[in-house]
C-alpha cells in the first residue's frame, strides 16, 4: 500500500505550470494582475504546507459557479452542480483524466475581483478562500497517494454517510493546511456553529417525531437528521481544523450555545470521539493503510448524527443504509 510522505517537497514548485482559464473574465485590463496574484497564492500554499499543487488541473474564474459546474465534464459521472449553495465563495472539484485523479478549481469572478481591486474591502476574505481551495487540493493529493480512485470517486459508502464524512474530514484537513492564511477566520466558524447549534436546538425533536417503520419514514427522518446536523459537524470541522492549524485552544474558542449542547453526555463523548478520530487521521497520514483507515471516522459521524437527532445511520454492504431510531 502506498504511503504518504508530508516531508518529501524538495522545493518543487508547480504554481507557475497551473492552467488558468480566464474565458468569462470581463477585465482584460486587469488580467495579468489576477494572473500574477492567483499564481503568487498558488505559490504561498504550496511554500507554507511543503508540497507541491501538481495535482491541481486548472484554475477557471466564473461568472456563475452552477452554470460552469454544470458544463464542465470532470471526467467520470458525477453531478457537481447539485451540490452548490449560494454561499460558496469558490469550489475545487474532483476530476479524473487518464487513469489519474485530479483536482479543480473554480472560483467567481466578483470573488476575483477582490483580488486586485486597490483596497479592495473583502481581499482577505477572498485570499483566503481561494486558497482553501488549493489546500482541498493538496487534502486530496494525501488520500490519493493510499486510496484506489474508484474510492476516491466512489466511496463505498451509502450517499448520505458518504456526503457526511467528506464534509468533516476534508473541511477538517483543509482548514488545518489553510489556517496560517487567514487566523481572523475563527470568528467566522464559531459564528457558524453558534449558528448550525441554534437551529439544531430549535428543531431536534422533529426528526425523531417523523420517524415511522416504513421506507418513507425513514427517509423523511434521515433528511431532517441531516438538515440539521450537517451545519453543526461542518463549522464544528472548520472551527477544530483552524485552531489545530492555527495552534489555537479548541476549548476555548466554541461558542456558549456548544458548551451548552456537548453538555449532555452522550453527545459530549460523541464529539470527543469525533475530534480524537480527526486528530488521530491527521497524525498517521504518512502511512495510512488504504480507505479501511477511515472506518472508525465514519463511524463517529453516525454515532454524532445518533446523539444530536435520535436518527441513527447504519452503514451496509453494497452501498446499503439502515435507517432507524437510537433505542431500535
């Protein structure tokens, strides 16, 4: 099995060999500034976190991150559209040319602007994200080098568990490589998990009331389960990955309304197990035997998504998925 070596850089540099695609742009005056500022990120990320970005394809600025998923051919059926929200201030996207697995990025074009406007008021903010999306990048360049690419295309994993545990772990990794980009940030993700806690706490009790022993019952409960606790396991992923990255005190960065909820004992052990599964990952990533390393996070996913809803995921062979309610 192949393993990861976080150490063997060398000083390769692959920033400045980038495609960037800049069809949509309606700057031209402006286009070699973005160019020499995407590339001077581009160069920062590979500089800071010691590996080279040669697994990312291109670079493409667009007036509508939808419109341009939607048309663009990743190389292997997929629907990367379906997953776009209005937030998203830039994507990378898995894509697979040959038999090797890569990455892209897209990134919109007002969020572009940003990054050479004089004074522009949200630069930061902008940077930073992009990038994020280059440490995506550099995230899948670690799982790349143990897992096959059917895994990494296709987890063996029923959807929704499979969306749950990409959501925590990559923005997890992510954020941990991302971190020194943009310490400010931490206010953003404890603001988003105040936020994901408050609506959870509003609404926990209606998954387990619209659950019934019948197919549409468990799909009704699954998706309220997951309406509700993705936004908490996503900031909770932000927020831990920036502060391990950051080497800030995890503990003392949530927000009151967490401290209220992990509070609760079985949802306290839930979330220390889930952030000693992340750390642990983290720490063995230079040898990890293949996807079976996963395991054990994808089971502290199901057992978080248990203690916040009372809905409990099961995953089966062949893709399958038990649904049912934590005392069955």
């Amino acid at each position: 099995m192949r393993s990861c070596d976080m150490s063997s850089y060398h000083g390769r540099m692959h920033a400045n060999n980038v495609p960037i695609n800049l069809a949509e742009w309606p700057y031209p005056e402006l286009e070699g500034q973005l160019r020499e500022k995407l590339r001077s990120l581009m160069q920062i990320v590979e500089e800071k976190n010691s590996r080279p970005l040669d697994r990312l394809e291109g670079v493409s600025v667009v007036e509508s991150l939808t419109g341009a998923l939607a048309a663009f051919d990743a190389g292997y059926p997929s629907d990367h559209a379906a997953a776009m929200r209005d937030t998203v201030l830039g994507r990378m996207i898995t894509t697979l040319r040959g038999d090797r697995v890569q990455g892209h990025i897209f990134f919109p074009i007002d969020a572009a602007l940003q990054l050479v406007g004089k004074d522009a008021p949200h630069y930061r903010m902008c940077a930073y994200m992009f990038i994020h999306e280059c440490t995506h990048v550099q995230e899948l360049d670690t799982r790349a080098r143990s897992w096959t690419n059917d895994e990494l295309l296709n987890p063996p994993l029923a959807q929704p568990i499979a969306l749950t545990h990409q959501i925590v772990w990559n923005e997890y990794a992510a954020c941990r490589l991302s971190a020194f980009s943009g310490l400010e940030r931490i206010e953003d993700f404890r603001e988003m998990l105040r936020q994901g806690v408050e609506a959870l706490q509003s609404s926990r009790s209606e998954p387990r009331a619209s659950f019934a022993p019948t197919q549409e019952g468990r799909t009704r409960a699954l998706g309220q389960a997951l309406d509700l606790s993705l936004p908490v396991l996503q900031a909770y992923a932000y927020l831990l990955g920036h502060c391990r990255g950051a080497k800030l005190s995890f503990a003392d960065s949530i927000p009151e309304n967490f401290d209220t909820l992990i509070s609760e004992l079985p949802v306290s052990d839930a979330f220390s197990a889930l952030e000693k599964e992340l750390d642990a990952l983290w720490d063995g990533r230079d040898h990890w035997p293949g996807y079976d390393a996963f395991i054990p996070l994808v089971r502290a996913n199901c057992i978080l998504i248990k203690a916040l809803t009372g809905i409990l995921m099961m995953p089966g062979i062949h893709r399958q998925l038990g649904v049912s309610l934590d005392h069955e």
